[in-house]
C-alpha cells in the first residue's frame, strides 16, 4: 500500500504544469480591526463561471502562504479539478476559535463569515453551502471540523489532514491554555472547543467528512478515536491512514487525496 501511494503521488508531481492563477490578497476583519494575508488560488480557465471553493487552512506556526509554498502541486489540482481554494492567515495558534471578550482573537468570525463574504464579493464563486467546503492540516485540521461542525449552513464538507481532533490529551501545548485558560481549571470550556465533544452536534446527512493521518503521527491515536467514535454514532464519513509523520512530506501526499475528496462532493451535490 505505501508503494501505491508513492507511485499513484510520483505520477501526479510528474504531469505540473501549474497555470492556475495565485492571487495574496488583504482581507479586512471587521471582528479583529486588521487586514489579514490570504491567498487565492483560481484555476486558469476559470473567468466568470462561479465555481466552488476549498477554504483551506494552515497549521500551528505556520501562514497563509504554507500550502502554496509547501505544496505547489494544489495549483496543478486546483487547474484540474476547477474549484478555487482559499488559504487565510489563523495568526499564531489561534485554533480558527472566538475567544469571548478578546478582539485578537476572533478567527471563527474571520474565517466563516468575514472571509466567505470577501470571497464570494470578489470572486465568481458559488453562494451555496453545497460550494463550500473547508479543510486544514494539524491545529487546521481540527479548526476546520470545529468550524464546519458549528457552521453546518455554511459548508458541506470538511476534512482534516493529521489533525490534533482532541485537543484534551495535548493540555500544555499549542497555545491553547493561552486561548482557553490552564485546562485543569477550565475543562467544560476546553470540551466545548474540542472537535471530539462535538460531533453530536452533526446533523444527519449534513456534512461530508474526510479525515486522514499518518501512522508514524503523534496525532494518529486521537484520530483513530475519532474514527472509532463516529462509526459508533452512525456518522459518515471517510477515514483513510497510511504511512507518514507529522510533516510536509505527509502533507503533499495527503491533500492530491482530500482534493479528490472535495472533487466528488462539489460535483455531486
């Protein structure tokens, strides 16, 4: 199996040609009082048909420009599959929440309402919530489940690549006790922030989910416990593991997969 995903990945880098349009744009929220970096990646074709989007969000430390840089292959996926993706700026461990009473911190608004709303106004992208759907890696993996589970009329899919699912087992890391308060302290606010206190606020046939990680992850266990306890609540989804760390070398290999994901929902829905 891990050959196949080599070769199936190998013969995808071999056949770039990206032509798709990258746009690094300014988008001001008005929750925050900043503008925030965001990059827009269009495919080439594309004028002035409104086509879906892929918000797609980056990790912990990292930026808006990380998949573009990190993974120049999404141009060419994004000239194949012909739907825009969108990569905003989480700042520094943000985990894309709301801190209540805190302005710096307001990545929920930014992403699910400020952003879509500069997205659709300046793009010809689709307005429905079966032409949206949202994705991320590690700390994003976990923001977009967190903001497709809590915006369900807003998308129609979700993934997270090698995401941190449960923050709980994770107390002194990331940022979060910053964002939360010490957890010890603090467990209903921690539970109500976590993807896995979550999910039975999915609604039946709402959301379609695509969550992978790899097996040398240290997320890899809570992701499987995620797996395990959305097969036990009757949640579909799709679950798919294979070898890789918790690096950029997964990270390429895994979004050709979650791309062809979005692919099926877009142009199925």
């Amino acid at each position: 199996m891990k050959h196949l995903f080599g070769s199936l990945f190998l013969l995808l880098i071999a056949s770039l040609s990206f032509a798709a349009k990258v746009d690094t744009v300014e988008v001001y929220s008005a929750a925050m009082k900043k503008k925030i970096k965001t990059v827009v990646i269009s495919p080439e074709n594309n004028s002035t048909d409104r086509i879906p989007t892929l918000y797609l969000l980056h990790g912990f430390g990292g930026n808006y420009s990380n998949w573009v840089l990190r993974a120049p292959h999404i141009k060419n996926l994004v000239d194949q599959y012909n739907y825009r993706v969108v990569c905003p700026d989480g700042g520094h461990g943000s985990w894309y929440w709301d801190i209540p009473g805190n302005a710096d911190w307001q990545y929920e608004t930014f992403v699910s309402k400020e952003l879509i709303s500069f997205v659709e106004q300046n793009y010809p992208a689709r307005q429905d919530r079966n032409g949206r759907a949202i994705a991320g890696l590690s700390m994003g993996g976990h923001g977009a489940l967190y903001l497709a589970i809590n915006h369900q009329d807003t998308y129609g899919a979700a993934g997270s690549t090698a995401g941190g699912v449960d923050i709980r087992p994770f107390p002194n890391n990331w940022d979060m006790a910053k964002r939360l308060g010490p957890y010890s302290a603090n467990k209903s606010i921690w539970e109500s922030h976590t993807v896995m206190e979550l999910l039975h606020l999915i609604e039946p046939k709402q959301l379609k989910l695509f969550i992978d990680c790899g097996t040398d992850d240290f997320f890899y266990a809570v992701n499987q416990e995620l797996h395990k306890k959305l097969t036990y609540m009757n949640v579909p989804h799709a679950f798919m593991s294979m070898p890789g760390k918790h690096n950029w070398d997964y990270w390429r290999q895994s979004i050709v997969f979650q791309m062809a994901f979005f692919n099926d929902f877009f142009h199925t829905s």
